[in-house]
C-alpha cells in the first residue's frame, strides 16, 4: 500500500495538480484527502479507480507505476507473424474427426482443392 501512495503522490505532482484539486474530484475536504495520501486513512480500490481517472491513467498503471501495463489486446497486423508446423500421426478416421474439428464443416472442401 505504501508503494501506491507514493504513486498516487508522485503522479500528481508530475501532473501538476493540488491535493485540494483531487480532493475537489473526489469529492472530499482536503484535509481527508490530505489524510489519504499520506496513509493515515484507508484506502479503498474504489477511491484508487477513481484517482486514477483524474489523473486520466488505469488502475494498473497507477498501481505499478513508473512501469506501464502493457495490454494483451494488441492488433494482430503489429505482431511478427511465426509460422508453425505441428505433424501428428493419426488414424484415417480420427484424422477426419481431427480435420472436421480445426475446419469445421468445410474441411473436405478446403483439403480437396
């Protein structure tokens, strides 16, 4: 918890921005928020979402802060393309079963061509 304090003060003196200016978001007195900062109030992830937002980062870039969470959900034309061979030996009639698994109904179409 100590660590995310010192986030959450460090990034928002970085921003620019008053304890009374996040305490105004957050709809607190200063002091209270004063209170927050400095870890002699409890600190709830709800206030942490919602200081976060004010200062316009995620939650996990606030908590993991100065190193920034980098989403899974990348594009796939950005990533290098691998190709991959698998070779498996099967049975003609689990092969079918196989081939009807990975290409659906059209499996016979697409090995036929």
């Amino acid at each position: 918890m100590e660590s995310i304090l010192k986030n959450i003060k460090e990034i928002r003196i970085q921003k620019g921005l008053s304890q009374e200016f996040v305490a105004e978001k957050l709809n607190l007195a200063a002091s209270t928020y004063n209170l927050i900062e400095n870890g002699k109030r409890k600190l709830y992830y709800y206030t942490i979402l919602q200081i976060a937002n004010i200062f316009e980062i995620s939650a996990v870039d606030l908590i993991t802060w100065p190193e920034k969470y980098v989403s899974t959900n990348i594009e796939i034309d950005n990533l290098d393309k691998v190709k991959a061979s698998i070779t498996i030996e099967l049975d003609q009639h689990k092969k079918d079963q196989v081939l009807k698994l990975v290409f659906g109904k059209n499996s016979l179409e697409i090995f036929n061509k």
